[in-house]
C-alpha cells in the first residue's frame, strides 16, 4: 500500500507562505524581447506557497511568455526568477546544471494543446512522465502511480485508450496526472481550457480547483474569468507586456471610484457597474 507514492503536496494553512520562509516564486525585473518588440517589460510578481495566481489579459498581451520564461521554455533578456529562495534563472550569469535541474522538477507545466504522445496510452503517457525525467526506474511502481493519478483525475476506466479515443476534456486531465507524477511543487497551466470545447471545460477546471483546495501553488494563464474569480487568490492582469492590475477576487468585486486602477480590470472581466 505505502507503494503508491502521492505527489507531495504543501500542507494548507490558510496564510500559506510562513514568516520568515520564501515564496514559491519571485520574479524580479523580467524582460523579454521578440526582436525588436518588448513582451515583458520589468515584470515583477511574487507567488507564496500555497497561493492560487490567475493570470488574465488581452491576447498578445505577454501572458503565455512570461510562464513559458518561468519555466525555461524562452530565454530572458534580462531579470532573475527565485525558486523557494534559490537561484533559477539569472540575467547573463549561468547557473550549475544541478541548480537548473533541481528547480525544473518542481516546476510542473499544463500546455493548451496537451502535448500527450499520441501513440502512448493514457496509462503510458503518465508513465513516461518519471521515466523521462529521469527520476524513478521501479516500472511496477511508476504504474501503481499513474493508475492512482489516473483515478484522481476521475479517468482509471480509460487508462489503456489512446489520445485519439478520448475528448480533448480527457486528454487535459491526462495531461493534468502526467504533470503531478513528477511531483513538482508549482504547476504552470497555459490557457488549460481554450481549445476544448465549452463542455468540457468545466470538468478540467474542476481538477484544477481540487489542486487549488489542496494547497498545490498554481499559476494559471486563463481566459475564463468566472473560474478565476473563484479558484484564485490573487487575479494579475497584464497588458502591453506589463502588470496592469494584482488584485484579491474580493477587492476587484468590490472595486469603485474610490478604487480607480481596478476599474480597468473590471472591465476587462467584464464586471457591472
Ligand atoms: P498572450 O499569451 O498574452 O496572448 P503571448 O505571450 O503569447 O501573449 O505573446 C506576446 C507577444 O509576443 C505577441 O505579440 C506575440 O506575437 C509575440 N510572440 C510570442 N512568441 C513569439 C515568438 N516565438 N516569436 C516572435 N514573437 C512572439
């Protein structure tokens, strides 16, 4: 029974990142260029542990790069991103390939597309997660996990199907399992619902809640403005490759006259006045 090895999740208490004890993340002065365009202009963001991050704004606005940046998925072009207290990128100077390592694990990522391999079984594409991380070599084990993240993710009856047999809501959902077998202690999710149809969205944004109330740090790159008035703590809207707006659901509801740099917020999630 001890076989099956839960990811490892932080404990919740309700302040989440202690006195004295880094955030998950910090991103200090981050820029990033494409040729010519600044994407990210001197963006700073810290995220406690624990803390449910939703990151909205207008298309083009630099939302997909700045977690793509996160995650080592684009170079910066200047900036420092902090990783539970320690170095993980740093403008120019480079790290030793043990601190790069170390910090990818714990940073897992949820893509819009899926990006299962198609040839591989749900069963297989949760497998294959440890395997190419190259962190565990116990097959029977890697199978009991994945069988039990399957089974978190309400999918243990498609375990053997392949990508192609199950809606693009499954498919997230495996993807979703594949992401928690590498235990990683943040997950990044970029626009996790925009190319499924509007019927399966609910049921991967309900994953996404469940590892919301467990205490899971989550990042969340969304255009579904209700989930992320619900499942966040903070709601950081971007534009034009900065931070327009770094609100609590409750002060952006809230938000009048008295309140102005939250109106444009407002507005964009399309909230009444
Ligand atoms: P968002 O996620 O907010 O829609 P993106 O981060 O995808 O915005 O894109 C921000 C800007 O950067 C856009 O103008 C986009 O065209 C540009 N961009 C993104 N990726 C690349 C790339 N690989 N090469 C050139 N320009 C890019």
């Amino acid at each position: 029974q001890n076989a099956i090895a839960m990811p490892e999740r932080q404990a919740v208490t309700g302040k989440k990142t202690e006195k004295g004890q880094p955030p998950a993340l910090q991103l200090m002065k981050i820029r990033k260029q494409f040729g010519e365009h600044e994407v990210l202009k001197k963006i700073d963001m810290n995220i406690g542990i624990g803390e449910v991050i939703s990151i909205i704004g207008p298309s083009g606005s630099g939302k997909t790069t700045l977690i793509r940046t996160v995650n080592r998925l684009e170079t910066l072009n200047g900036g420092e991103v902090v990783l539970f207290g320690e170095d993980f990128i740093k403008g120019g100077l480079s790290l030793n390939r043990q601190q790069v390592r170390s910090g990818m694990q714990r940073i897992g990522m949820v893509f819009q597309n899926f990006n299962l391999f198609p040839h591989k079984t749900a069963l297989e594409n949760i497998m294959l997660a440890p395997r190419y991380h190259g962190t565990t070599g116990n097959a029977e084990l890697n199978r009991q996990q994945a069988l039990f993240l399957l089974d978190r993710v309400g999918l243990l009856a498609h375990a053997n199907k392949y990508p192609h047999q199950l809606s693009g809501g499954q498919q997230q959902r495996v993807a979703i399992a594949r992401t928690l077998a590498l235990s990683p202690d943040i997950i990044l999710f970029d626009e996790p619902t925009s190319a499924l149809d509007p019927e399966m969205v609910g049921e991967v944004l309900k994953v996404i809640q469940e590892l919301a109330k467990e205490g899971m740090t989550l990042i969340i790159v969304t255009h579904e403005m209700d989930f992320a008035l619900s499942v966040s703590d903070r709601v950081v809207m971007m534009e034009h490759g900065v931070v327009q707006a770094d609100a609590r659901p409750q002060s952006i509801l809230k938000a009048d006259n008295s309140t102005p740099e939250l109106l444009r917020i407002r507005e964009f999630m399309g909230i009444e006045n």
